[in-house]
C-alpha cells in the first residue's frame, strides 16, 4: 500500500496509529565517547614520550615524566580500544535490532 503524502509520518503503525516505542538506551554512546576519549589520552601520552619527554631506549624512557607516559600509554591504550570495540559492536547490535523492527 502506498503511502500518502499527507500522513504525519510513514513510521506509524497502521493498527496502533502510533510511532513504535524507541529502543531503550543501552549506554552504547557512552561506551563509544569514554572509549575513544580514553584512547585518544593513551595516544598522545605514548605520542609525547616519543617527542618531547625523551622517548624510550633499551632500559625504558628517558626521563621520570617519560616513564608516567609510558604507563598511562600502556594503561590507555588497551583499555580505550576494548571500551572502543565494545561500543562498536554494541552500536552493530543496534542497528541491527532497529533495523529488524
């Protein structure tokens, strides 16, 4: 059945009258902002060990600032990519559940 020009909106349900009832939020969007906020502190952590606070030799950074970076990289780096696929593949689900509505 065609839809017409002057329906409110072609989501309505055509028995109830209304728009279907959303999906609840799952914090999906806030796994995929902590996530990548966290990565994005490891990466410039590790970016400013290598630049400016005398990168990282055979024994280990440089410097006692070198070596703060060096652990906060080391803590951040994973932790962010982890919450960042989490996120990822919960953003997939999703969308994938809408879509199958």
């Amino acid at each position: 059945m065609p839809s017409r020009s002057d329906d409110p909106d072609p989501r309505l349900s055509r028995l109830s009258g209304r728009l279907p009832d959303p999906l609840p939020d799952d914090g999906t969007s806030t796994l995929l902002r902590g996530g990548s906020v966290i990565l994005l502190a490891g990466a410039v952590a590790v970016g400013l060990l290598l630049t400016v606070l005398g990168g990282v030799g055979v024994e280990g950074a440089h410097s006692n600032s070198g070596w703060f970076a060096l652990i906060v990289g080391a803590m951040c780096l994973p932790f962010g990519g982890l919450l960042t696929l989490l996120g990822a593949a919960k953003w997939l689900r999703r969308r994938s559940l809408i879509r199958n509505r």
